[in-house]
C-alpha cells in the first residue's frame, strides 16, 4: 500500500487562492506590497517612505529599511526583489531610487536622485544590479547601473528617435510622432535585452538594449489613455496593460528571434461595463499567466476579480475586505495574494485554505458519507491475485528511491532550486533595545 | 541520656516514649495537646526557642490532631511543624527580631565584623567601600551594573580594543564630518528657497514699479495678474543644485523679458506638478537626516558605554580567577 497524500492534492494543487486568511494590522499606511521571490517574506513601502518587511512564517515584522538612516522621506511607488532576494530596489515620490542590500538593511547601498517623483522601478535581468526606471513627466525611461560606485542613469531613447528629434529641430514643419511621457516599464522575462514600455498616449514601444546601443524595434498603439500598469506573464508571451481608459487589454505577444516580426494580438479586454470603475493594480498568475487578477478603484467594491485568461471569463471574486484594494502581489510558491488597504493601509492575504483528509493516516480505511453494504469482490480472495500483488509490492520495493538529489521545480512549476537569502538577524538593535527598555524603567 | 523511670499506674504519661513527665525539657504539639521530649524527637534542645507551632509526627501524618478531626478542606491539609528564622551569627540559636536578620544589634555586628575578616585582602576592600554607601537606596543599587571603580590595568585594555576604538571613530566622525555637511547642506537649501521666495517676490507681488514694467513689455505679466486674486502666484524656483544663478531683481527682469520654462537653469513654470513641493521634499530630507544623526551619536555613546562595561567585566573576572589560582596549592 503505497503512501497517501495527507492532503488532497486536488485542494493542494489549486491555482489561486480562495479565503481572506490574514490580516497584517500595520502601525504605517501601506502603499505598496511585494513577496520575495522565494515567498518567505513580504516588503511593504508605507506613505511615509518606510520600507518593513514582514516574516510569512511568524506573521510579524522582522526589518525595516534604513533604520539608521538613509529612508524614502515621501511614499513609496515601487518595490522590487532581486531575483536571489537579497536587493532590493525601491522607487519613492521624494525622487529617490535606492537599492537596498540585506545583509546590510540598515542604510541604502547605492541611491540615485532623479529630478522629478518616479514612477516605477524595476531590475533588469541582463544585467548585473542594473535598472529600469520610469520618471514623472519624461518621454524615456532611465536605466540605472547600480554596479558602479556612483551610479549613472543613461535615458533609453532609440537611436531613430534621436534622429527625428535633430530633423524635427532643422525643419520645423515635420512633425515627430508624439509618444508622450513613458509611465511603466517591464522588461521580457525569456528575452533580457528586451524592454517593453508604454506612455501616457496609449503607445507600446519595445526596445533591444544591447551594451552600446538601443533600438526602439516596435511601436504598437492600443488606446488613446495613459497607461498605468504594464505586466508580462513569466513565461513572456502575453502582456496585459491596464490604462486609464477603464479597460485592462490583455494582448497574446509574439516575437521572431531576430526580432524582426512583432505582433500584438489583443486576446481580450476587461473592463466593468456596468459601474465603470477604474482598475487600481492587475497581477498575473504563474508559468504562461492562467489568471489575471485586479483590484478596482472607488470606494464601492472591495474585492479583487480574477479571469481565466484562456477565455476571458471571471472565475473568482476575492472578498473579505471592507475597504478599497490598492496594490496586489501573487506569491506563487505558497499561492497567497496580498493586498493592501486604501483607508487603513492595512495588508490582506487570501490563501488556500487545505481540508485535511484523515483517511491517509490509515490508508486502509476510506471515509465514507453513509453506511454502505459490502460486496466481496470476485477475485478478492484469489491466491493467484495474491500471489502477483505480492510480486508487484517486492518489485515496488526493489526499486531505489533517491533521498538525496534536490528537485528542480516544485508542484506548481516553479523553481526551488535557487538559494533563497535569509535576511541576518541584527543582534546590535536587539542590544539596543534591551538597554533602552532599562534605561526607561 | 538517662533512661525515665517506668510510668506508675494512674500517672499521666507523655510523648511516643509514654512516659510520665521527668522533668525533661518537652514541646507540646499544637494539634493533639499531648507533650513531646526534644530528646525522643530527635530535635536539638538547642532549636528550644526557634519552635513557632509544633506539631508531632502523629498529627503530621494525620492520625491525630486536625487533618483526622475534619472539617472543610483547609483543615483537613495535613499540618507541619513551622520554625522561627535563627539569628544569622553561626552559634546563636535565639529567634529573630522583627524585620531583621539577627536576634539583635549586637549579633547584627557580630556577624558583619566576622565576614570582614574571613574575607581575603582584596575582597576586604571592596567590602570596605560598599558598606560606604551614603544611604540604603545606593546600598541597594550595588550589583545591578558594574562596579563603578574601574580595575587596576583597564585603562590599557580599553585603549587596546579594536571595536571600542571603531566605535569611537564613528562617533569623532558623525561629529566632526556628518554634521557640519549637513548643516552646510540646509544653510544652503535655506538660502536659496529666500532667494526663490524674493525672485517670486520681485515678479508678483512687488512694487507698483513692476507691474508698470510689466505691462508694457510683456503680454504673459497680464496673465499672472489676471489670477492673483485666486492664489499668491509663485514660479516653482527648482534648480538642481540650489545655487542662485543671480541676484533675485535681475532673474525677475530676465522672466519677465522672455517668459520660459527654464531661466538660467531655474524652473520657472507656474504650476509644476513635475517639481511640486521641491522644498518640502529637501527639507524633510534633511530632518530625517538630522534626526538619523542624533540617534545614531545616542546610539553610538550607548554602545561605546555597553562595550566598556563588557570589558571591565571581563577584566574583574580574570582577575578573579587569577586570585583563585593563586591561592590554590600548584600540584
């Protein structure tokens, strides 16, 4: 008899969450929320410029951001994890973008001042601490090299775009094609030369970045609005933009290696036909994106919708909330979604809620929901039968079983096989702390 | 000990040796009204006066006495024989006073005139200067943090120590290089934002002087004018190194000569959403970074006092067990 799940690996194995199960009552307004990328602990960015991070194990606070100094003074926009969890990027309205190291969390590592408030940030892959920020009021986005000692920030502003600009100067009479201020910024998770952007006149540019040269390879316009959040599905073939038109357009991305076919094919649109309600954040599930989920604006609806994204149909309402949802991420290893608060500033976690299947502790018992009459089975007691069950079990025996090698990828599909950073614990504050707590006595 | 003479018939006898009374020193118990001889229980006559309640082995096992009469569930717990704290001097077996530790002053003496001599040299002294205490508040804080006298040689091992002495250095530096440039930094931002402050002043809300200018050269001065009313007009001012480029009446002039986006490297929009609250952004900056500033010099003196302490802790207690090793016979 071989071993049986304790659990049910059907209610396991689900693909989004269902059930309001914490709450994190957070002394700071939260405005944005990230998971790490192993799922083991979530930063929150606070309206004030605070940065905490939260243990998922514990459920409680273990770190703030520069508590010796070096915070955001105004509201965080954007947070992200590096891929190995130990950086950490932040982008605030104090015009500031600040990498963070954790084992050295108590003051920025490197920092960057733009000139105006930003507005996303994100890490490049194909290059090593490198960065993508998008900046209030300009036309381009900036990449940041935090690799260096004193940081540059280069625009990234295809070379043709350049040469218009100088033509548009010499003669006066053509007129250059206005894309607008470029306002998010995502980088194609399979292609890391990559960057696809997207403006506030509705425009799509998609940029090769190379070490030396950049080139804007396509432009795609799919609405007359701003655009507000750009998202890219890990496995990179669909991207859905969420504008200010009311409506998140969720497009099916193909690309030739040379890049030299492109094409957007816009699979469906979501949008609230009834109230008409703007969509705060939108988030995909993981691997090629089945899910998409959002959070609406207004103080009306306090749920998050999800859709299957293969048909375009809402399969799920996340609720339990009283208050408007702001920011969303998905943290796919433990499949929960946070969420935070508009009012409160509170963060909310829904997750799978597992029914424990008792039976698998005596595997030969079955739960049952009435009494039933039983019937001997036609070769239950066969001594043939037996016999070849017995062979069956010796040779289920004789197999080797390997206790060792790490597997590569865990149920869902995503990689456990990369070294999860643990964020040190900082015994000088416990110190502190203590002598603090005496010298108040 | 003198065995009691055999009870005559009719004589009341006593204690587990049943016995008539001898004249023998006896205790009786609390519990069964019966007497007991000291000698029979085993109990030094000595202990005589430190006996409180007594209660005999019968009752303490609950034979006899309470816990076998019954009644509610306190008196039924069986009963135990409770004594008076002895003096503390070792041959002294009087009771003591009320809220002390001796049976009297004199023993009081007694007791701390012996600890002083049984106690080594160097002890001796430490003994000495704590019973110098001025009062019984200081007497009680003894040995809630180190001692406040630093050992001999202590000097030497603070200065040797490599992380008092980078803790000390990053104090020096917070105070001699931190501070200054942050204060350097907020002169600098202070002035300037008096230097946008006059410029707006200059453009706006100035002298009759300038609006009489104004209205012959230049058609975007009708423009701010017509808007007064609703908001004290304001050009954004932000520059990115906050240095003033002129003197603020010739900036004005210069605005008002050819309105732009940028003077000399000056933001000069009206309404800047893209630079909005410039000033307010820097200034809480810098109060972040003063406040930072401060808790870290109180945190850095608070860790260079947790280390000194460490040291002279760890300094008394090798000399501690260099004392002990001396003393010990070498083998």
């Amino acid at each position: 008899m071989a071993n049986l799940l304790l659990q049910d690996p059907f209610s396991v194995l689900k693909e989004y969450p269902e059930r309001l199960t914490q709450t994190f009552d957070t002394p700071l307004h939260t405005c944005c929320v990230q998971f790490s990328p192993g799922g083991d602990y979530l930063a929150m960015g606070c309206s004030n410029g605070a940065v905490i991070i939260y243990d998922m194990d514990t459920g409680k606070p273990i770190t703030m951001l520069g508590n010796k100094g070096g915070g955001h003074v105004r509201s965080i926009q954007s947070i992200q994890w590096s891929q190995n969890g130990r950086y950490i990027l932040t982008g605030a309205r104090d015009w500031f973008v600040k990498m963070w190291d954790l084992q050295k969390a108590w003051e920025p590592a490197k920092e960057f001042k733009f000139h105006s408030p930003i507005w996303t940030c994100n890490w490049s892959p194909g290059k090593e601490l490198g960065c993508v920020v998008t900046v209030y009021e300009e036309d381009h986005a900036f990449a940041v090299d935090f690799s260096l000692e004193n940081p540059t920030a280069t625009k990234i502003c295809g070379s043709t775009e350049r040469m218009n600009k100088s033509e548009a100067e010499s003669e006066e009479n053509v007129k250059t094609l206005d894309y607008g201020y470029t306002l998010v910024a995502c980088v194609h998770p399979k292609r890391p030369d990559i960057l696809i952007t997207g403006t506030s006149k509705g425009w799509i540019k998609l940029y090769r970045l190379s070490d030396d040269l950049v080139e804007l390879v396509h432009t795609y316009r799919f609405a007359h609005s701003n655009a507000k959040h750009m998202i890219i599905s890990q496995s990179g073939d669909r991207l859905a933009i969420n504008s200010a038109d009311r409506t998140i357009r969720q497009y099916l991305l193909t690309m030739n290696d040379d890049l030299t076919e492109i094409s957007f094919i816009l699979e469906y649109r979501y949008q609230d036909v009834i109230n008409r309600l703007q969509w705060n954040c939108i988030h995909f599930s993981n691997n090629s994106a089945e899910y998409l989920v959002a959070s609406t604006h207004g103080s009306s609806a306090h749920d998050l919708y999800l859709w299957e994204t293969s048909t375009g149909t809402l399969v799920r309402v996340l609720e339990g909330t009283d208050e408007e949802l702001l920011d969303i991420d998905w943290d796919f290893h433990s499949m929960c979604i946070a969420s935070n608060g508009l009012e409160t500033g509170n963060v909310y976690i829904w997750s799978i809620t597992i029914p424990p299947k008792w039976s698998a502790l005596a595997p030969d018992f079955e739960e049952v929901e009435e009494n039933i009459e039983y019937r001997e089975k036609e070769d239950e007691f066969d001594q043939i039968g037996q016999l070849a069950h017995q062979q069956e079990l010796d040779q289920a025996e004789e197999v080797k079983i390997d206790l060792r090698s790490m597997e590569k990828f865990d149920v869902r599909g995503n990689e456990i096989d990369v070294n999860r950073f643990i964020i040190p614990i900082e015994f000088e504050s416990i110190l502190m702390l203590k002598s603090w707590h005496n010298e108040n006595e | 000990m003198a065995t009691p003479p055999l009870p005559a018939p009719g004589e009341e006898v006593f204690c587990i040796c049943r016995k008539p009374d001898s004249g023998e020193l006896m205790v009786g118990c609390d519990g069964c009204d019966d007497w007991f001889h000291f000698a029979c229980l085993a109990i030094p006559e000595k202990y005589h006066e430190l006996v409180f309640s007594f209660y005999c082995p019968r009752c303490q096992a609950g034979e006899t006495g309470p816990a076998a009469e019954g009644g509610d569930e306190r008196a039924r717990a069986l009963p135990r024989t409770m004594w008076r704290r002895k003096c503390r001097v070792g041959d002294c077996f009087k009771p003591v006073a009320a809220t002390s530790q001796y049976c009297g002053e004199d023993h009081a003496r007694a007791y701390w005139r012996a600890l002083v001599e049984r106690t080594d040299e160097p002890a001796r002294d430490h003994l000495r200067h704590m019973l110098q205490e001025p009062d019984v508040a200081h007497f009680q804080r003894l040995g809630q943090g180190p001692p406040r006298s630093p050992p001999p040689g202590s000097e030497a091992v603070l200065a040797g120590d490599g992380l008092l002495q980078e803790l000390a250095a990053q104090l020096h530096g917070l105070r001699t290089r931190d501070r200054p440039l942050l204060d350097a930094h907020s002169t600098r931002l202070a002035a300037y934002g008096e230097w946008v402050r006059a410029a707006n002043q200059h453009l706006f809300s100035g002298g009759d002087g300038g609006d009489d200018r104004g209205d012959k050269t230049a058609s975007a001065r009708a423009r701010p004018k017509r808007k007064r009313p609703a908001k004290p007009q304001a050009l954004c001012g932000y520059r990115a190194d906050l240095e003033p480029p002129c003197a603020p009446e010739r900036f004005a002039v210069e605005f008002q000569a050819a309105p732009a986006d940028e003077v000399r490297g000056v933001c000069a929009r009206l309404r800047c959403a893209r630079h909005l609250d410039w000033a307010g952004i820097q200034h809480s900056a810098l109060q972040f970074q003063r406040e930072t500033l401060d808790s870290s010099e109180h945190r850095l003196a608070l860790l260079l006092e947790l280390r000194r302490d460490q040291l002279r802790l760890q300094l008394y207690k090798k000399l501690g067990q260099d004392a002990r090793a001396d003393t010990q016979p070498v083998h």
